[in-house]
C-alpha cells in the first residue's frame, strides 16, 4: 500500500477534477486519487470504482511520481492507417472513375499506393472515407420495351 499525503488544496482541487475534467477518463482517475485523499484502502477504492486493484495502484503511482498534471495527461493515440496518407489520390482516382466491388477498389488501391489490403480493411476505408456501396437495379424483362425506357429516364433523373 502506498501512502501518501494530501494537502488541503490537493484535495480541493481532486474533488472539483473528478466532476468537471473534460475527459471522462481523468475523472476517474481523480475519484481514485480523492477516495485515497479520504483515507480508502486501495481495495476499497476498487470496489467503489469498479477498477481492478492493480488500475487503482497504477493511479495512485502516477499520481505519486507527476502529481495532478500527470494524471491529466491522456498516453493514447487513435489508430491510424498507411491508407490515411493516400487518401487525396484514391479519392481522385475514384471521383473519374468509381469502382464497380470492393475487389476492383482493392487491386486499383494496390496500384495507386503499393499497399495491398484485405476487402475487410478496404470496405472500413472507404466508409471512413465517405463512400458508401450502391445496390444496382435490374432492368426490367427485354418483353416490355416502354416499360425498360421509362426505368432508363427515371434512373437518370434520380443521378442527377
């Protein structure tokens, strides 16, 4: 167990974090900082929190070695993708000229970046992307000639 002593101010200053930090994540941390600041055992604490003991423990290191700045600091970054960096072109190249699959967008991404990816990761690209797929509509049975233009014009009414 680790112990630790609060001053006035530092307790003042976790009960006002743990309700009005912007990041949901650093309250947490201070609710764990300020139940110790209240004398609660590190079992305890967990219990009230829902934390494993050892995020507890974590938590109150951290504290220990940087204080409430330290706590404050969020150490994550979001995922990223190699993809990301080549997004202009692809969307450039797709703009001319959509792809009809994902297995056509796969093999011209290919080409475009030299990254090649399974349709999985493709497919989640280009909807982080914007695109989104098309269903394609059937023409209606060759037997009805007046029926098939009538489909034609209004598919090329709703394009435009």
């Amino acid at each position: 167990m680790i112990n630790i002593k609060f001053t006035e101010e530092e307790k003042q200053a976790l009960h006002y974090e743990r309700y009005h930090h912007p990041h949901p994540k650093v309250q947490r941390r201070m609710e764990v900082l300020w139940l110790k600041s209240q004398g609660e055992s590190h079992k305890k604490i967990a219990q009230l929190t829902g934390m494993t003991l050892n995020t507890v423990t974590n938590h109150i290191k951290e504290y220990k070695a940087g204080g409430i700045e330290r706590l404050n600091q969020l150490h994550y970054h979001p995922a990223g993708s190699e993809l990301d960096k080549h997004i202009q072109s692809i969307e450039q190249d797709f703009k001319q000229r959509p792809p009809a699959t994902i297995k056509e967008a796969m093999g011209r991404i290919e080409k475009l970046t030299g990254l090649k990816r399974s349709e999985v990761q493709i497919g989640a690209f280009l909807k982080r992307m914007g695109l989104s797929r098309r269903k394609i509509g059937m023409v209606p049975a060759k037997a009805d000639v007046q029926r098939q233009e009538e489909f034609k014009k209004n598919s090329a009414a709703k394009t435009r």
